[in-house]
C-alpha cells in the first residue's frame, strides 16, 4: 500500500511541475484493469500525459495531432484506438481479450483513454503487456493497477520489460 501511495504522490508531483510550465522529468503511464462483477466487463483506462502521447502520436501516424481540438476529435479517435490496441494487450485467464475502444477525453495535462472488454464471465488471473510510449523514451514507466472487487494489485513496469501478471 505504501508504494502505491508513493507512486500516487510521485504522479501528482509530476503534474504540478508540468502546470507549471516546465518539462516533466519522468515518463509515466498508468493503466487501471477493473472486473465489473455485475455487468460481466472488464474496464481499462489509461492516463498519459498529453505532451508525450502527441509526440509518440504524430511520430507513429505521421500525421499533425492536437488531441484538445474538437474539429480533429474523429481523426484523433482513430489514431488513439490504433495506437491503444497495437501497445496494451491483455490476457484474461489465459486467453488474449479483445478491447472495445470506448474513447478518450483530456484532463489538465493528461488524457484519458478508456476501452471495455465484454463478456469475462469469471476473472482469476491476468496478464498485461504494456509499451505505451517505449517507441519514444527508454526510460518509460508504467504503472499498472487490476482490481477485482475489494483485491487491488499494482506494479510498475519499467522500460523494457513490459508484463505484468497477477492471480486472484
């Protein structure tokens, strides 16, 4: 529990130095897993820092990004969605799943992406591969939470290993 309040604390001090119009100094994603019981889903969100995911964005895509622009929101859905599922894959019991791009919004300096996978009718184990960002800093971390009910298991993965799995 003390480590995730100190990665918690370390992100909030990461946002502030990055309000205050300096560069961040560190390169962190992080992606939460939660098993909605009642609805029988899975619901992933990820938070990247806007700067970083634009620069990876218009690297990848080739293209100009502006992820706050309402006029590019179509084009910039598209290229989020295939950027997403080509950098996060996740492994319910074994089996690869596939993610339901839900969409994303921006928040202060970070965006939030948010994909469903439907139809997990039991949830024991997973396993997540995560190189959000690892075509663009070598020094990318990425803090993963999965939660199941009241259990809450996190990591961080650091550049470049990129799994993560848990049992529950």
């Amino acid at each position: 529990m003390k480590k995730v309040k100190f990665l918690m604390w370390l992100f909030l001090c990461i946002c502030f130095t990055v309000s205050a119009g300096t560069k961040h100094p560190l390169h962190v994603s992080t992606t939460e897993v939660n098993f909605n019981q009642k609805d029988k889903t899975l619901e992933i969100s990820c938070r990247i820092f806007s700067d970083d995911f634009e620069s990876i964005l218009a690297k990848t895509y080739k293209q100009k990004t502006d992820l706050s622009n309402p006029g590019m929101k179509a084009a910039m859905d598209e290229i989020v969605k295939k950027y997403i599922v080509s950098h996060l894959q996740i492994k319910a019991n074994g089996k690869p799943v596939a993610m339901k791009y839900i969409g994303f919004e921006i928040d202060h300096e970070a965006t939030n992406i948010y994909l469903e996978v439907e139809k997990i009718s039991s949830f024991k184990a997973v396993e997540i591969t995560n190189t959000i960002l690892y075509d663009l800093f070598d020094d990318q971390m990425s803090i993963v939470h999965v939660v199941k009910a009241q259990a809450r298991k996190s990591t961080k993965i650091l550049f470049p290993d990129k799994k993560f799995a848990t049992n529950f």
